[in-house]
C-alpha cells in the first residue's frame, strides 16, 4: 500500500486534533466553564486557551524548527520556512452555548506558503475531516472507524444549488445588494456557519460557502480539504487561498459565477 504524501505531518496533525478532542470535549457544557470577551468583543473560553496551550507545546517537541499561528496567542516565527496554522476552538460561539457544531481547525503550511495538511475535528459531531496536497480528503463519521473519501458535488446551475453562509449581514456593507441577490438565486440557503458550512461543500452536501470575513486561522486548515475534494477556495475577490481576509468554496462549477454575483 503507498504511503499517502505528508504521512508523517498528518500523523501529527491527528495527534493534535486528539489532543484537542480530550480538552474541548471535558470543557464543553462544563459549569466552571471560563469565558472573557476580547478587545474584538468576541468570546473566549478556557478551552480556546488550553487547546492552543497544548497543540504549540507538541509543535515544540516534535517540530521545534516549525512556525505556529493561532489565534489566541499570535504567531512564533518559523525557523525551517513551514508552520502550523492553528484555531482551537472555530464556533466559540457556539461552544460556549452548548450548541455542538464547532472544531478545532489544524493546517501546515509549506515554506512556499502552499496548504499541505488540514485537519478539522468536530467530536460533539462525532466527525473529523482531513486531506493531505495530492493526496485527497476524507472523513471519519459516526459508527465506522473506517475513513471515506469525499468529493465536491457536479451541481452546475446557481438554481439548483445549495449555499452555506455564517452572516446574513454581509461585510462589507456595499456588497449586501449583491449578496441578497445571490441567496434569492440558489436553491436553498441555510447558515450552517463557520468551518461546517466549508466541509459540507468538500463533502458535496452543499455546493457554495461564503464568509466575508475571516482571519487566516479560520480557514487555512478548511481549504485543502475543500481543494483536495475538487473543489475551489478563494476569497470574495477570486484569488485562490485561505489568506484572503474573506472566503468562498465552491465545487469548481460554480465558483466565478458565484465571484462574479458578489463583484
């Protein structure tokens, strides 16, 4: 059997994740459970903190060359050119509400700036997706250990297709003309929010997500799972990557007609 490429990144990208799992999944709807505001006045609990905490100290002991960005404790410059692009709680809000659908969102980034690893584990979901550059994406889902391959759907008309969004409002503020006239051209448009509404699209149950703002952390882990499932990742202004301050999946088919809605 080949050796799938980056084994050995996401043997530890998954060791992560499980890491993760066993602080957010002891943490959620804990009654001691701390939550702060931060200057952007978005929540914080303990469980974000702890999961950085612990995902930058395994970096350190098995990758001490490596760079790490998060999203509570900023970035620790790269000595070997790669570092590991880390948001450990994506949905705090809904974390710190007893809402379920949240992840940890993990991705390594090459010295070339190319995504070559994502994880996204979601345990009150039961599920955890990943994909390596060139090596596919997959999903591990409740009752079966064994992971299945996902692919982007072949939906080609905006009015059959399916739209995943975090925000009705839309930001920015000039763009929320074309942003109504897009969702009243789809199919259906529900707000699954955050890194589901990503992986729904890899998975092929939805055919475009749309986020207007979004840091890098949010993303990064998100969008090689998406492109590794044939899909398209860019942000509002079409540019492939999860660097764009915004994002747009996609299943390939419909991505500069959903681009050109938005301009």
């Amino acid at each position: 059997m080949t050796t799938p490429p980056f084994f050995a990144d996401l043997e530890l990208a998954i060791l992560m994740a499980d890491r993760a799992d066993a602080i957010t999944m002891d943490r959620f709807n804990a009654r001691d459970l701390i939550v702060e505001t931060k200057p952007d006045l978005t929540p914080v609990s303990d469980a974000d903190k702890g999961v950085e905490r612990a995902l930058r100290e395994l970096v350190e002991v098995e990758c001490p060359e490596d760079g790490v960005v998060g999203e509570e404790y900023g970035e620790r410059p790269s000595k070997s050119g790669r570092r590991w692009i880390v948001d450990p709680v994506d949905g705090t809000k809904n974390f710190v509400r007893g809402v379920p659908v949240w992840a940890t969102v993990i991705g390594l980034q090459d010295a070339d700036g190319q995504m070559v690893v994502g994880v996204v584990s979601a345990p009150a979901l039961g599920r955890r997706w990943w994909a390596t550059l060139g090596g596919g994406a997959f999903v591990t889902e409740p009752g079966s250990e064994v992971p299945r391959q996902i692919h982007v759907s072949k939906v080609s008309e905006l009015s059959d297709a399916s739209l995943g969004y975090s925000e009705v409002v839309f930001d920015p503020a000039d763009k929320q003309p074309q942003w109504d006239a897009l969702i009243r051209s789809v199919w259906r448009v529900r707000g699954y929010g955050d890194f589901y509404s990503h992986v729904l699209v890899a998975e092929g149950a939805v055919d475009v997500a749309v986020e207007p703002g979004v840091n890098l952390y949010d993303v990064a882990g998100v969008a090689i799972i998406v492109t590794e499932a044939g899909g398209r990742f860019t942000g509002i202004d079409g540019v492939d990557g999860p660097d764009r301050k915004s994002a747009v999946a996609t299943n390939g088919q419909l991505h500069d007609r959903i681009i050109d809605a938005l301009r």
